[in-house]
C-alpha cells in the first residue's frame, strides 16, 4: 500500500501533466485529440487517487489503520454523486 506522502507525489506529477496539456491547448498543438484523451485519463486517474486518500484519512480518523484502504475502481469513483 502506498504512503499518503507516495500517493500525493503522484497526484502531483498528474496535476503538473495536466497544467502543461492545457498550456499547450491554445497554442495550436498538433496533438490536441491525443491531449484531449489524456486529459481525461489524468482526471480519472486524479479522481481516484483523491478517493483513497479520503479512505486513508476517514480510517485514520476512526482510529483504524489507513493501510485498510483501496483503490476502488474508476467506475466505483465515477458513479459517486457529485
């Protein structure tokens, strides 16, 4: 299981990719379509991450182990209501 610190890296190195891809976007780059899909990889990817990290932390909270936590699936995360 990785650590919080693990996890964040992570999501920082995604939320850096994405910046970049939409610095790109209005400068006429010839690989929008593929940006496009990597931006949504990136979101879902991203929404999943913040979704363990809320898990690590609720157990933390109730006095449990954070390490009990898992990554659900994307379709798991993307059904949540908003």
């Amino acid at each position: 299981m990785p650590s919080d610190e693990q996890i964040q890296a992570v999501v920082d190195r995604l939320e850096t990719e994405r910046e970049e891809i939409r610095r790109r976007e209005g400068a006429g780059d010839p690989n929008l379509e593929e940006d496009r899909a990597r931006l949504e990889e990136i979101r879902l990817e991203l929404d999943q991450l913040w979704d363990l990290m809320r898990q690590r932390q609720a157990l933390r909270d109730a006095g449990e182990d954070p390490n009990k936590a898992h990554e659900r699936s994307r379709g798991t995360v993307e059904n949540y209501w908003q």
